[in-house]
C-alpha cells in the first residue's frame, strides 16, 4: 500500500493569520483534510458550498478550486498521494463529511498534532496509523453521512448544456480541459460529475456520438469515408475506421452493406 507523504499538520486560524473576511480562491495541489474547532464562515470547494460547523469534515482534492468566507478554525493535515488504494479512496469522498460525533475525529487530529510537533522520526509509524484510521472513519461516515450538493439542479442544468455543446461541435478539438472551462468546474470534479451524470467518461461519450453521427453521414450520403470522418470529428480516415469497428464489431463498409443487404431481402 502506497502511504502518503505528510506535508503538515496543525491548528489553523484564520483570525490570527488572515486580515480580511474571504480567502483568495486558489488550486489545491494536495489532499486537504480539515476539522472545524468552531462555527465559522462558509467554505467553497468547486461549485459546492457548506457552512463551517464542528460536525463538518472538509474534504479537498489536488486540482480543486477553493476559497473560505471567513472566520475559520480548524485542526488540519496536508498530505501528497498521487496513486494506489488510498489514492482511490480520498478522491472518492465528498467535499464535505457531515459526522454526529466529533469525539473520535478530534482525538485522532489532536494525537496527530502532538506526534507531528515533536518531529521524532521513530513517530512516523503511529502517525501514519493515526491517518490510516481517521480515513478508515471518513470512508465509512461518507458511505452513510454524504451531505447532498447544495447546487444540485444547477449541476444538471449545465451537463446538459455541455451535452448540447458537444452535439454541436463534434468537429472541434473536444478536451477534458476545454469542456471543463465551459462548465466552469476544476477538471477533476467535471470529471466526476460527467461519469456520475451519464454513466460513461467523457472520451467514450464523445466517441459514442461521433460513431452515431457518422452512421448517420454513412446511409444518407453518399460522402467518403475520409469526408465521414472529419466531419465526424476523428482526427483521420483511419482511426475512425478503427473507432468504428471497435464500437460497432464492424467496418464502416462492412455495416452499410449488412444495413442494405437487410432491406434488399425485405
């Protein structure tokens, strides 16, 4: 098991450090995991919002946009992990963490606190197994606990403008970045939130319309495979044809003969 390496642990707050009332909005390039130690501001992650109350675990992945309302007190822990199971398991929780007792989670961040001060080498090991159970306790509080997305509708309103963006603009350079930046979300969550909206990852839900659109292009025109494929949005005649055969168990050839052949026995 990958275990990540601890960038830094502490009590943060915002009244000692901070001399305004909001955060700049910034890109996390770590996992961020934070308790509140009192009822605060509002803290932002991508498009998602909640109230900083001490039953609330805030949960922030690398690549994420945030910013919080202040004030703000919290235990937290700063940590670099960038594969294997735990990986999986800190990118799969929610932003927030909602927990009806907080008892445990604050032992575990104060025992962390005190092993990480002392900066005895021979501590790593109990750290770690402190980490290794306050994510065990997320994972699970998160399976039961998940505080549904306060901007549910509005997240159904825009994967659907993104899908009749796609739809019209099958020719064009259709990125995960690009489309990201229509949406207005950080890659990571329109990633999630794609998968999560139509069952499928954004590349396989391109390809899937640019293969119905060419099936399409393929009966009712009498254009060339070559044409097909531009206009299809593949970057050549020949992957196309593979893109084709791999979706459809066929050439583009082979399925306008067996869709003819169908009618001309009719």
């Amino acid at each position: 098991m990958t275990l990540p390496e601890i960038v830094a642990v502490g009590v943060y707050n915002a009244q000692v450090t901070q001399k305004k009332a909001i955060t700049n909005n910034r890109k996390t390039t770590m996992f961020e995991l934070e308790l509140p130690i009192d009822d605060g501001g509002t803290s932002h992650i991508d498009s998602e919002s909640r109230k900083i109350t001490p039953n609330i675990v805030i949960c922030a992945k690398p690549g994420q946009l945030r910013h919080t309302h202040l004030p703000f007190k919290c235990y937290y822990i700063h940590m670099v992990l960038n594969e294997g199971q735990l990986f999986d398991t800190l990118m799969s929780l929610p932003n927030f963490i909602e927990v009806k007792d907080t008892e445990v989670l604050v032992g575990i961040f104060t025992e962390l606190c005190s092993y990480y001060d002392t900066g005895m080498a021979q501590n790593e090991i109990i750290i770690q197994s402190l980490l290794l159970r306050l994510i065990y306790i997320l994972s699970m509080k998160s399976s039961t606990s998940v505080i549904k997305h306060t901007e549910k509708s509005n997240n159904r309103e825009t994967i659907e403008r993104i899908l009749e963006y796609i739809e019209k603009n099958l020719t064009s350079e259709l990125t995960l970045e690009r489309l990201a930046r229509e949406a207005r979300f950080s890659t990571i969550y329109f990633h999630k939130l794609f998968k999560a909206s139509t069952g499928r990852t954004l590349h396989k839900y391109i390809e899937e319309q640019r293969i119905k659109k060419s099936i399409n292009l393929l009966l009712s025109t009498d254009m060339t495979l070559t044409q097909i494929a531009y206009e299809c949005g593949f970057s050549s005649q020949a992957y196309f044809s593979y893109a084709f055969k791999k979706r459809m168990g066929k050439t583009p050839k082979e399925y306008v003969k067996e869709i003819y052949s169908r009618y001309d026995s009719e």
